[in-house]
C-alpha cells in the first residue's frame, strides 16, 4: 500500500507543531508565504516519511493528512 502527505499550504500557520514531533525530521518551514501571510511547513525530505501520523493529530489547524493511494502497476 502507498500513502501520500498532504499539507494543505494556506491552511497551515507555520507555528511548528508538527515539526518538533515528527520521529524522522521530514518538515521543515518554507521561506514562501502563504495566501494567508504565514510561513507554512513543508516536507523537506519526503523520501524519510514512515507515515506514522503524528504530524496529523498535532496539527492545531487539521492541515496535514495522509492518505492511502493505489500503487500503479508500472
């Protein structure tokens, strides 16, 4: 099964959260502002994602989900 991590940008306020819990540093804070003036998380390395979901629950604003996706068959 695969997953996919999806911070929705303008939602996020950047204050953090899910930084200081991810087990595996994946987030980091963009230097680009978003539509609402904040600077959002972003998942600077991706490729160290174990999906655990902590980012998920800690997230104040509900921001950050992981999903379950269909693997291709390439």
């Amino acid at each position: 099964m695969a997953y996919q991590h999806i911070i929705e940008k303008d939602r996020c306020k950047g204050c953090g959260l899910c930084i200081t819990v991810c087990p595996k540093n994946v987030l980091e804070i963009s230097t680009e502002v978003n539509a609402k003036g904040y600077f959002p998380a972003y998942q600077a390395r991706p490729e160290d994602c174990i999906h655990c979901t902590m980012c998920c629950i800690m997230c104040p604003d509900v921001a950050i989900t992981i999903i379950e996706t269909e693997e291709s068959d390439a």
